[in-house]
C-alpha cells in the first residue's frame, strides 16, 4: 500500500502537466471546441509528451532557462513543419478569404506566432505551472527511466496521429482543401533545425549560466498586466497570420512579433532574477497571461451559440477559480 502512494506522489506532477499543456495552449484559449475535444487525448500525447521531456532533460542535467527556450522552439518547429504542417501547408483560416503573408511555401506571420506561442504556451507555462503547484516536487525529475519508455512512445504515437488526422483527414475532409505533401529538402531542413537546436541546448551549450541584471517588481500586479497585455498583443498577431487585415504591411506584423518576444526574453529573465521576486510573482505572471490569452480567445467565438461557447465560458470560469484558489495558498507560502 504504501509503494502505491509513493507511485501516485511520484507521478503527480507529470499527470498534472499532461493535462496543463493541452489545457493552456488549446483549450482554454478556444482553439480545441467541445465540439473537436476528441482530439484532447492526442494533444495530451504531444504537447504532454514533449513539455515533460524538455523538463526532464532540464533538471537531468541542471540547464538553465535558454536551454529549455532552445528545446521549447525545436518542439514548436516539429510541431508547425512536421507533425501537423501548418506554417507551411497553405492556412486553412482565411478570414477575408485571400492568403496572407505567404512566400517560399511558409506563412511567415503565422509561424513566427506558432514559434512563439508554442514554445511559452506548451512548455514554460505549463512546467512553471505546475512547480507552483508541486513546491516540493520543483527540483525532482518527475519522471524516472522507466517513465522515458511510455512517454516516448506515446509522443511519437500522438505525433503521428496528429499528422494523420490534421493532413489526411481534416485537411481534405473538413475544410475541403487539397492534401498537403512536404518535399525532402523541406523534411531534412526541418530536421537538421531540430536537431541543431536540441544539441546546442544539451551539448555545446550545456553548461551555459545567464545571469541577467535584476530588474525589480515592486509589485505582483506588474508581471500580472504585462503577462495579459502581452498574450492579448500575441492573439493579434495571429489573427493577422490568418488575413484579418490583408492590406496590413507583413513586416510590420513581423516587427511586432519579435518585439513582443524581445520583451519577454529581456524583462522574464530579470524580473526573476531579482531578489524580492517571489512565488506570487510568478503566480501573477501566469495567471495573467492565462487570463489575457483567454479573454482574446473569446474574440474567436463572436456570434456563435450552443455547446461550443458555454463549454469556453464553463471551462475558463473552472480555470480562473483553479487559479485563484492557487493563488491563496502561494500567497501563504
């Protein structure tokens, strides 16, 4: 009996973030409806899978931040050119109907906010996350050897079938678009990218130490608004991908794009290296930029009625009360 409550306590954390990377990168935001909530498992596979890897080769070998940002971008890179293809099979939302920022068979506005996306709302969210929920737990690996052999395959099983549903079937089937097939000289750039950017976090720069220039956060509430105000700013970036202003200048949208990840690598990096940067801190951090994510998701469910909106309301309702119930308890660490 009491292996079986140390198994349960080991593996707590790893089952809580298999359901927090779905959750804030698809669910919560609007992007898997109840309606599509089939296809949570898979995304429990993928984004699960590949947020708990990233940790554990994170703590296996003590990385620091940039480590994990460089495994964060290869996984969103497998994500948008390999698994599902979507940065650079032609978008299936058109929201005037004419293809934006389109060129060398990438959408480009698109993929810089998936890189971007991908990597905070897959990886660095969900981990730090769950470290808030799992205080004792936040230097354990979460996984042991053992637990490699089903998250692995798993991953590489949810991989493919994400592929196969998204391209195989949705693509043809549900928006009646051609099959995309990916060229050789596309799957071998794609993987050598990956494959740079895993060795340079695990290798060449594995002993890598950054270490910012505090800077101060007087308050809790200044990561809190910067973290919603960032994730809002971020949505409109991808609705830009998706042609809600086709006349819009691509390298505008583009310049914005990179100044919103510039100031989150250059403000995160030091707030959090600041001596009176607290849990609650990082708690207000991500729990505004759940909440500003959110509420920018709900833009997308204008006009639409039924079992779709109420399950976005119901869902975010459930989450903000997660959250601030968390919240309280940080507050009294």
């Amino acid at each position: 009996m009491e292996t079986i409550k140390n198994t349960k306590k080991n593996i707590a954390p790893a089952f809580v973030l298999m359901l927090a990377a779905p959750l804030l990168t698809e669910v919560l935001p609007g992007s898997t409806r109840f309606s599509s909530i089939f296809v949570f498992p898979i995304e429990m596979c993928v984004w699960c899978g590949g947020a708990l890897l990233i940790r554990y080769a994170l703590r296996s070998w003590q990385l620091g931040w940039f480590n994990m940002l460089l495994m964060a971008v290869a996984l969103a890179i497998a994500e948008e050119c390999l698994i599902q293809q979507t940065s650079l099979a032609p978008l299936v939302i058109r929201l005037k109907g004419v293809t934006y920022a389109r060129a060398f068979g990438v959408n480009y506005v698109y993929f810089l906010w998936a890189i971007i996306y991908e990597s905070v709302f897959v990886v660095f969210l969900p981990v730090y996350l769950v470290e808030l929920i799992f205080p004792a737990r936040r230097n354990d690996l979460w996984l042991r050897k053992a637990g490699l052999f089903v998250i692995i395959p798993l991953f590489l099983l949810g991989s493919i079938l994400a592929w196969f549903t998204w391209t195989q079937i949705a693509r043809p089937k549900v928006f009646h678009l051609p099959v995309y097939h990916l060229s050789l000289p596309t799957v071998i750039s794609a993987v050598t990218v990956i494959a740079v950017l895993v060795f340079t976090a695990l290798v060449a720069l594995r002993k890598l130490a950054l270490k910012p220039a505090p800077l101060q956060s007087y308050t809790p509430w200044v990561p809190a608004i910067a973290g919603a105000v960032w994730a809002t700013l971020l949505f409109g970036l991808v609705l830009l991908g998706f042609g809600i202003a086709p006349n819009f200048p691509p390298v505008i949208a583009i310049s914005g794009g990179f100044i919103l990840a510039i100031a989150a690598l250059y403000l995160v990096p030091r707030w959090t290296a600041s001596p009176n940067w607290q849990p609650v801190n990082t708690f207000a951090l991500i729990f505004g930029t759940m909440a500003g994510s959110m509420m920018a998701g709900q833009l997308g469910f204008t006009g639409t009625t039924g079992p779709d909106l109420y399950f976005k309301i119901i869902t975010n309702i459930i989450a903000i009360a997660l959250m601030i119930l968390l919240g309280l308890k940080v507050s009294k660490r």
